[in-house]
C-alpha cells in the first residue's frame, strides 16, 4: 500500500472511531486549498524582562520579515516557571490589548512562563484557563474545536488564536532553530518519518494511530515503525514520535529543517524540570517543533499529538503552528514550543 493510500485509510478509520472519541467540533467547510498562516499574522510577544527574548524576538523578526506592528511587548521579570490564574489573565489581557487587527497567532519568546498553574500557556491562551482541570489533571479535558480542521483562520471561525512559544535559554540554539525553521521553506528533502513502539507499554497508546508504512514519492517522504526505545544514527528524521520518559541517542541524530519530534510521557512540557525528558531536548537535538505536557495528563492519547492528523496536515502545506494544533484533541495540558512558520511541504 502505498502511504497515499495509508493516510486516506488511516484518517477515514480515524473519522469513524478517534474523531468521535475526542468529541471534536466539525470544522467549517474548507475552500479549494487553504492558506497557511502567514508572517503578517503572527504577533511576536517579547519580555522586555528578559535581554534574551528582545534579543531573539528581533531576530526572528527579521528572518520572517514580520511587521514591526506585530511585536508586543509585556514584562514579566523573574521568569516564573507557572503563573497562577490572576497573573496570567492580566497578562493576556496586556498582549490582546496591543493587538493589530488580523493576528491569528502568538508566539511568545521566552522560556518561561510555561504553564498557568496546571494548564500549559499556549493552551491557556489558546482555549482560555480551564481551573477545573487542576482539580483531575488525569481527567479528560476540554476537546478543541481546531482538532483535524481544515480552516486557516481559527479566530474567524473558532474564536481560538493559535500560540506557540519559542524558547530562550541560548541565543545561538534560538538562531539556529530560526534558521532551520527559515531553511525548511527552501526544498523538500528526501525524509522519513518515524514512530517508535517502545518497551515502555504505558507510553504506547498511540501505537494503533501511527499510520502504516509505506511511501509518498510525491513528498519524498516515507513512514517507517519500528519497534525500539530510540533511533540510532539516522539522518533524515522530518517526524519522529515516541513514548518513552527519556529518549535516548539523541546526539546522533540528523533532523532535517522544519522536523516535528515528540515523546508520550508525562512531563515533557515542563520545560525546566528534572523528573522526565523536557521537550526542549527535542530543539536542541535538531528538530524544529514540539509537544510536551506541563502536568500529569495520563496517557490519553487525545492529549498528545495524533500522528496521522499531524502528519496529514503537515504534508499537505500546514505551517508547524497549525499542524502541531490540528493534531491535539485535547491540548489543556499541552506546550506547543518552537518554530511556528516552518513548513517544508509548504509549496
């Protein structure tokens, strides 16, 4: 079967059984061929706290050629790891206040905050804080209404600005993800995408939505599963996903410009804790995009990237943003973290 075939297949069961699942909203009715998210509509969220973030904001300013209009600046000194409820809704309401007219995503550029006492921040201020989530952070959580859409304007039609964050703990490392980000726009390389069934069981229950193996010559990519707890020395990673507390072999790796990579565990979005593999590891490593949770979320898997729908969407033109989003069913507990733009099957 080849992964044209695989895909149709996969999302069609997904229609069926995963969507129903997840409780989605149906999303509008798309036109011919939907637009991805543009420079001109993401806003930049700067703190001015934070020498690191002003530094890096206007490089990636630059690099993406994002109206200055579009920069926002808030100050949260400290760097606080979570906010609690009251100190994040004044914070939002000073990014929204400076809006310009037609942002349909953020990125905020530090590290952190990264979580809005139980909820991650770019779910917060995506979704809106969800407090009853803290009371079961085990329990299901509110489904997303941009889950599997087709739409490219979620605020228009499902009133959600997207948000991401952007990392700034190392310049040079920010740089360099940038320019991955800005590299992956130029050609599309001959890739593989990758999913790892592990000795970890309870970290596997995305397993039977990994979609089949198989090849799209038209993209240049394939999918490959494999049964393992981490790849080795393989150099032409555009996805990988896993579910394992600490992936390992990572300095071996070669992702290519514009690489999604994730792992299934509980605590991957804490971005600065010690208990699990923060997320971070995945940019340094070389990807340019991922996905971790910032509090216990149990291993639904509506609370992690789906793979087909993540890699549905990105082979079809998606930006990193709209694509890591679209594959979250239920995305409270979940920090989106990296380059927004980037978006190798853009053309």
């Amino acid at each position: 079967m080849t992964l044209r075939a695989a895909l149709i297949a996969s999302v069609a069961l997904m229609g069926a059984t995963s969507l129903a699942a997840a409780q989605a909203t149906p999303s509008p009715a798309p036109a011919a061929a939907a637009a991805r998210l543009l420079p001109r509509q993401l806003a930049l969220v700067v703190n001015d706290a934070e020498p690191n973030s002003v530094t890096i904001a206007e490089y990636y300013r630059k690099a993406r050629a994002i109206p200055a209009a579009n920069v926002i600046h808030v100050n949260i000194p400290g760097k606080p790891q979570r906010l609690d409820a009251a100190r994040f809704r004044a914070l939002k309401e000073s990014i929204d206040s400076q809006l310009p007219v037609g942002i349909e995503a953020v990125l905020m550029v530090w590290t952190a905050p990264y979580a809005v006492e139980c909820n991650a921040i770019t779910a917060a201020y995506t979704m809106g804080f969800d407090a009853g989530q803290c009371s079961n952070t085990c329990a299901a959580s509110r489904p997303s209404a941009y889950f599997n859409a087709t739409s490219s304007h979620p605020m228009a039609d499902f009133r959600m600005r997207l948000s991401m964050l952007l990392p700034t703990e190392s310049v040079a490392q920010a740089k360099a993800l940038i320019d991955r980000g800005v590299a992956s726009g130029f050609r599309v390389p001959s890739a593989t995408a990758y999913y790892l069934v592990t000795s970890q069981a309870a970290r596997n229950s995305r397993v039977e939505l990994f979609p089949r193996d198989g090849h799209l010559a038209a993209k240049k990519i394939r999918t490959k599963t494999l049964r393992a707890d981490a790849l080795d020395g393989v150099k032409d990673i555009m996805v990988y996903q896993t579910g394992v507390a600490r992936v390992d072999k990572l300095d071996g790796l070669g992702f290519l410009p514009g690489a999604l990579a994730d792992h299934l565990t509980s605590f991957g979005g804490d971005l600065l804790g010690t208990s699990q593999m923060s997320s971070l590891r995945w940019l340094e490593a070389g990807a340019t995009a991922s996905y971790g949770s910032v509090s216990e979320p149990c291993n639904h898997w509506q609370k992690f990237p789906h793979p087909t729908v993540l890699l549905k969407h990105y082979l079809s033109g998606s930006s990193a943003i709209e694509a890591y989003w679209r594959s979250v069913a239920w995305p409270t507990q979940g920090l989106f973290i990296g380059e927004p733009l980037a978006a190798p099957y853009g053309r």
